[in-house]
C-alpha cells in the first residue's frame, strides 16, 4: 500500500495588497467580518430573511423593480451563462455585439447553448453606433441581442438605451453585462427597459468573487414560462431557482452562506453611501487617473466620451516591458494592476479604480509608483506630474462643491 506522508501546515499568511487590477477589488472590513460569522442553513428562516432583503437591495442597485432578481450562486461568467441558457433554445436566434473579450465569451456561451448566432464586432476600444445594431437586428431577427455595457478587457463603456428601443422595436430581448459597470456608473434597467441583467460581485460591489446578481424584467420572464425546451443547466435552471428565492422556498441547492452574508452587507454599504454619491466617486476618482497617465504622456485604449472611470485601459509606451513594471508594483508598492488581454496582451495595463479601492489615496499611490517605474526604464517625464495632474482633479471638484 501507498503511504502518503501527513502534510503539517501553519496558519494561512497572505500578503497585503492593494487590488487596483480589473477585479476583484479591496473588500471593506464590514464585508470581511461579515463572512466570519457562524453558518446558519440555507432554509433557516434568519437567512430566508436576509434573502428577501437582498433582493430589495439588490432592486435597489440595479433601480429596478422586477419580482426575479436575485443572486446566482457562481462568479460573473455564472451570470452571463444564467441569462443565455434561460432566454435562449436551442436553434433560436441571438446576434451579440463583440468589441472586447467577454463580448467573445458570450458568443461562445450561446453556441452552446445551441443558439444559431450572428456577430457584430468592433475593434477592441470602441463601442457600437446603434445604426449597426440597427441594421444587423433586421437582418437577423433575433430573438435576444447581447452586448456588453462595460467591457472589462478595454474599459469601453458602451450607450444601450438606444439600443433597447432597437430591440424592442425588432420584438427582440436585450440582455446587458455589467459585471463591471454595476454599482460604478448608471445602471438604469427599467429606465433603459433592459430585459436581463448580469454582473458579478467583485467589481464596483467589493464583495469576493462568488456571487452573480441576475435580473430579468416582464419581457423575459415571459420568454422563460414560454419555453418549449428545458433550461440546459439545471444548475442554472431560473424556473427552479426562482422558487427557492420567491415564497415557495423550494430547495434547489445549497446557497453559499457566508458569500450571501457578504453581498449584503457590501450592499447595505451602496444604500448607505447612495448610488448618486458612489457613482460620483467613482467618476471624480477615475477623471483623476486618466488625467494623471495623461500627464505622463501615456495613451488610453478608449477615445475620450466612452471610458469607464472604475476601469482605465492605458496603453504602455514603446520600449517598456509589460511584466517588468507589474511585479515592480506588486514587490515594491503590493499594488497589483492588469495585463492587457487579446490584442492587447502586453501592450497594456488594465488599472481598476472599482468598489472600496476607488480612493484618493489609492490614485496618487499607483500615479506615483508606475511614475517611477517608467522613469527608472528610462522613461523621460518629470517627478509629480502625474500626481499633480490628478490634484487639478481634485481641486476642481472641491472649487465646484464649495
């Protein structure tokens, strides 16, 4: 017989970091103290409780009032699956619009879904103009159309309102990611008439990864008591899910505890602050970042109107090495940042400012460091000129709030 030696491990020891990377962001402590705290089962009725008051939360941060909102068990990817697999049969058509990575993630997902797919694409950067969208939605007739309101890969931010009217007019669904926008710029889902919604937990939430909130409105719950077929997943089947979150309480699975303990204490934080006054913080902090690479002479991957503030994709000049200067910051600084992905993969860095990490602090911190990084490869700028950049920011905030 094979005798496997006993390992002896010690107590977990993790560096401190500062995450201003394109997720996960910083977790305040009120949302890390809430996963220490004792389970409690998924039927028990304390927790039943709290499942109804993170629906209203939830609600809330989406600015919705739609009855089927709720939180998949599973990371982001969890959601855009949800939402593929419950409005799509197999055969049925879906046109989905691809301007970065995870628009191409989702055209993925709904071929396996079985879903007969058309694509528009942009280059990574830009956004769609909704003449395209237009124009591919009548020549397709598509059942749903996805599209991508904040791509993580590029920090494109992308106008949908426009967008819904196409769909709505076609009879089509619109189904939106915003892993990344939700909680950091406008999320207006029943002003937008958005039919299905997903995002994920680690962004502009600052909970853990683990949880993907998922909305559907009238349109696409009708979609769903309409099908023919079976949900594919039936761990993402919503005709079951829907009941343990709704009165019934059927059990579907076993929910995790303490990441739903998280979700909603890093909500209760959103409503405390108010998504007016995150949603500033977030612009004025991520004005500052863009003004400060800016300053350094730095190019950002998207044109000036359609950038994310919680997520900066800045190009890295000639002659400089992408890891070189982000295990620089991670040693040196423990701020970790992004590598940029698909044809941007090490022609740029991805800088998150999302959630708890969209600090002042935490913008002079990584101006400052990747400053001296570049200068110390022999990149010519002058000491503080991001940094000063960033605090004309800041000045004009506080001459305009005074």
């Amino acid at each position: 017989m094979t005798v496997v030696s006993k390992p002896v491990p010690g107590p977990l020891k993790l560096s401190k970091r500062v995450l201003l990377g394109p997720g996960p962001s910083d977790v305040p402590p009120r949302v890390l103290e809430a996963m220490s705290k004792p389970l409690v089962g998924h039927l028990d009725p304390e927790f039943v409780a709290l499942m109804d008051e993170m629906q209203e939360l939830l609600r809330y941060v989406f600015q919705t009032k739609n009855r089927l909102t709720l939180a998949i068990s599973g990371t982001g990817s969890a959601g855009m699956e949800t939402v593929v697999v419950n409005l799509i049969e197999p055969g049925e058509r879906m046109l989905v619009c691809i301007n970065g990575v995870f628009g191409a993630r989702m055209k993925d997902v709904a071929e396996r879904a079985g879903a007969i797919v058309t694509t528009i694409e942009r280059p990574f950067g830009e956004v769609f103009d909704p003449a395209e969208v237009k124009a591919a939605v009548e020549r397709v007739r598509p059942k749903v159309i996805g599209i991508i309101h904040a791509e993580t890969s590029t920090g494109a931010w992308q106008p949908v309102e426009e967008i819904a009217r196409i769909a709505h007019d076609a009879g089509a669904l619109i189904a939106l990611d915003c892993v990344t926008s939700l909680g950091g710029v406008p999320v207006e889902t029943d002003g937008w008439e958005i039919d299905a919604i997903y995002s994920g937990t680690q962004k502009c939430l600052s909970a853990p990864p683990g949880l993907a909130p998922v909305t559907l409105g009238p349109r696409a719950v009708e979609a769903l008591g309409k099908r023919k077929t079976k949900v594919q997943s039936w761990y993402l089947d919503l005709t079951m899910i829907q009941q343990y979150w709704g009165s019934e309480r059927f059990y579907h699975h076993t929910a995790p505890i303490s990441m739903n303990f998280a979700l909603r204490e890093a909500l209760a934080l959103v409503a405390i602050e108010g998504l007016e006054a995150r949603i500033a913080r977030h612009a004025q902090n991520g004005r500052a970042l863009q003004e400060g690479l800016s300053a350094l002479g730095l190019g950002l991957a998207t044109a000036a109107g359609h950038r994310l503030p919680q997520l900066t994709c800045v190009l890295i000049p000639e002659g400089i090495d992408d890891l070189t200067v982000r295990k620089r910051l991670l040693k040196d600084w423990g701020v970790e940042i992004g590598g940029g992905l698909g044809p941007f993969k090490g022609k740029a860095w991805r800088i998150g400012l999302m959630g708890h990490s969209s600090r002042r602090e935490n913008v002079t911190l990584v101006l400052s460091a990747i400053e001296t990084c570049l200068r110390d490869l022999g990149y010519r700028t002058e000491p503080g000129t991001a940094v000063s950049a960033a605090a004309e920011v800041y000045g004009e905030q506080a001459a305009v709030t005074a």
